[in-house]
C-alpha cells in the first residue's frame, strides 16, 4: 500500500498502530502456544495416556490450523482482519478451558486439536501481515513484519516462565483457565487493527484466479516446500525437547530455561531477517536459515548433552527459529501484491502445518515405537539441506499479468 491515498482508497492505518497492536496480537497468540510442550508430561501421567495421544492433539492442533489458514486468511482479506481476529481471540479461549477439562483423548484433541487449531489460523502471522501488507509502505514492509515476528518471539521469551510457574504454583488445570483469560485480551486489541471497508472497485483479481496463479507459478510452490521443513523442525523441537531433556536425566528447569532462550533469542533473529530482508535477497536468506538449522541440530546431538549444551543449542536454534517468517511473506507480497496476501499467506503456512503435524506426531509415534527420539531428530537435519536447497529457485520479482480487458 503506498503512502498516498485515492478517493476510492481509504487512508491507511498509522504504523505506530499497526506495528502495536498487531505485534501485542502475535505476542499473545505465539506465546501462549509455544509453551504447549509443558503440560506433556503432568496431563499425560495424570490421564494415563501415552505421549502420542497428547502428541496427536497437538499435531491435529497444527493441521486444524494449516487447513483453516487459507479461509481465515480470505475472509480478512474480503471482510477485514477485525472481526476474524474477535472470533479468532473467542475460540482460542474456549479451546485452552475445554484442554483442562478433557478426560478422553478424543475430547482433548477436539479441545487442543480442532478449536484452538482454528483459532491460531486467525489469530496469528498471516492475518496480521495481510494489515501490515495493505497499510504499511512496500520499502518498510519486511521490516515491520520483522518487527512483529520479533513480538512473537518477545511472547514466547515472556510465555515459557509464566506457564511453567502458573503449572507449579497452580496446577495444570488451573493453568490452562488462566491462560484462557489471557487470550481474551486480544479482543481490545483486534480494535486497533480494525480497517476502514475497501470499496469493490479496488478488487482488481478473483478469489479464483489469485489462487490459480499462485499454484501454478513456481516459486510459490518453492517457499511451501521450505515452510513444510520449518514447520516439522520447529514443533517437533518446542513439543518434545522437554521430555527429550528429562528422558536424559536434566532437570525440567533446563527445558524451561532452554523454550525460553528460543523465544528471546529468536526476538533477534527475527528482527534481523526483517531488516535483512531489505537489502539481501529473501532466497538466499532462507536458505541460508535453514541450512544452518541442519547444523546447529548435528552439532547438538554429537556434543555431551549438558545443561550449556542445551542452553548453547536453544540460543543457536532460537536465532533461527521465526527468522523465516518475515522473508516468507515479504516474497509473497512482493510476487503477488497484497490484496489476497492473507489468503496465500495461509496456503503458505498450511504447508509449515503439514510438516508441523508430521514432526510432532512422528515424535511420539518413534519414540513410543523404539523408545528413543534419535530417528526424528535425524529426519530434521535430512529436511533443512532440502529446505536449503529449495529455496534457491525461488524468484522475487513481481509476477507479470496480463492487463484486463476494457471495455469497448
């Protein structure tokens, strides 16, 4: 969206507004999910379930949220991000209290699987970018989605203490009602982001064809292959690396501390893509990304697994954790535009949630099958030369279009 308006186009919402409550929205949304890992443990021993129940919840909780990412997206786009992100904060809430009163994993994973999945879809990055996308200048846009990708981060640094002092001071049913309360305030928030309505002579492409023309345009199906890698890597570390660590005989502290080094180092990460995204070509940041991914996971497993070792393997990984948010979706934007970016943006991610729900749920399934989560962390490393490599196609300039027909 450029700095100046036409009267078939509404002023844009001011940076200050967007990069706050658009940023306070993430930090919430990212930070309440990303200490999920935590109750693995004290729900399943108290249940009696396996970890791959638990686990599976939480895998259809990332593919609940993949699937409905491209709807959430298009209705923001259509109706504006406002009242997706009230019906977004509402879910969310309910889904975390029926978490804590579950007692069959059917019912847990309706709770955590099916209703918070959907919610995250219209609550998170790719509906908070579409407003970025139409409200902030394409020279400072990279930027301020590095900006709030770094709020996220600043949510999970913040989270990751809070629940796992609110799951011993409370207990983990306690926890869950509290943290319920929490999502409800990105109600006030969706206020702030809240767009003028954008007349029907601005919609210059169908639903149809913006989707059409994104399939069949290589690159875009270049950044899903990458984001598939990004996803499996991420949730299958955040979900399982706290049971990995107490499996070895660390003390649970060390998980905490080492989610929450993640999140503050992948405040830094994130900010520097974004900033980085401006001058340096988004391939090559990608790939760089996840390259160095495969490397910090080899260098992990092949050291002593101490305390510094994880708090070194937390730091390296948080850096690069969200790092591939902000050039993910500035390509987008700067392939396709941003009138459907919400929409392509949550096709994108659906397949960083395809890979989610493989690297969570192949977690439990290994481990309950050989004992040992050796084999996925392995798969992991395999999949970050792939994602490397894949991103290295991917070209940045704007597609070309056929002009529309006029009318006679």
């Amino acid at each position: 969206m450029n700095s100046s308006t036409s009267p078939l186009q509404p002023p844009p919402l001011s940076l200050a507004q967007v990069l706050i409550c658009g940023a306070m929205v993430v930090t919430l949304s990212m930070g309440i999910r990303h200490g999920f890992g935590l109750w693995l443990q004290p729900i399943t021993m108290e249940r009696g379930w396996t970890r791959e129940t638990f686990a599976f919840a939480i895998a259809v909780q990332n593919i609940a949220w993949g699937v409905a990412g491209p709807i959430a997206g298009m209705l923001a786009d259509r109706f504006g991000a406002y009242r997706v992100l009230l019906a977004a904060a509402l879910m969310y809430a309910g889904g975390l209290v029926l978490m804590a009163l579950a007692t069959t994993g059917l019912a847990f994973t309706g709770a955590a699987g099916l209703l918070v999945g959907t919610a995250q879809a219209g609550c998170t990055y790719a509906i908070v970018y579409g407003v970025i996308g139409r409200n902030v200048p394409a020279d400072k846009r990279s930027w301020a989605m590095g900006i709030t990708a770094a709020a996220g981060s600043f949510g999970q640094f913040l989270m990751v203490p809070v629940e796992s002092g609110l799951i011993r001071g409370l207990g983990w049913q306690q926890a869950l009602f509290v943290l319920g309360a929490m999502a409800l305030l990105m109600l006030p928030l969706a206020r702030g982001l809240k767009e003028p309505p954008r007349p029907v002579t601005a919609q210059t492409q169908s639903v149809g064809a913006a989707v059409r023309e994104a399939f069949a345009y290589p690159s875009f199906r270049w950044l899903m292959a990458g984001y598939f890698v990004c996803g499996f890597q991420v949730v299958f570390i955040g979900v399982h690396m706290p049971s990995y660590l107490k499996d070895h005989g660390l003390d649970p502290s060390v998980a905490t501390t080492a989610l929450a080094l993640i999140g503050l180092f992948n405040i830094f990460g994130t900010y520097t893509a974004g900033v980085l995204g401006q001058t340096l070509a988004k391939r090559h940041i990608l790939a760089a990304i996840y390259a160095l991914r495969s490397v910090v996971i080899v260098a992990f497993l092949w050291a002593p697994l101490t305390p510094w070792s994880v708090y070194l393997f937390a730091s390296a990984m948080g850096f690069l954790w969200l790092s591939t948010v902000p050039p993910t979706n500035a390509v987008i934007a700067q392939i396709f535009g941003v009138q459907y970016m919400s929409m392509l943006g949550g096709f994108v991610f659906f397949s960083h949630q395809v890979g989610s729900f493989l690297g969570v749920w192949l977690g439990g399934k290994l481990y309950d099958a050989t004992g040992s989560y050796d084999v996925v962390w392995w798969i992991a490393v395999a999949l970050g030369v792939f994602a490397a490599l894949a991103n290295l196609p991917v070209r940045e300039s704007a597609i070309q279009r056929q002009p529309a027909p006029q009318p006679a």
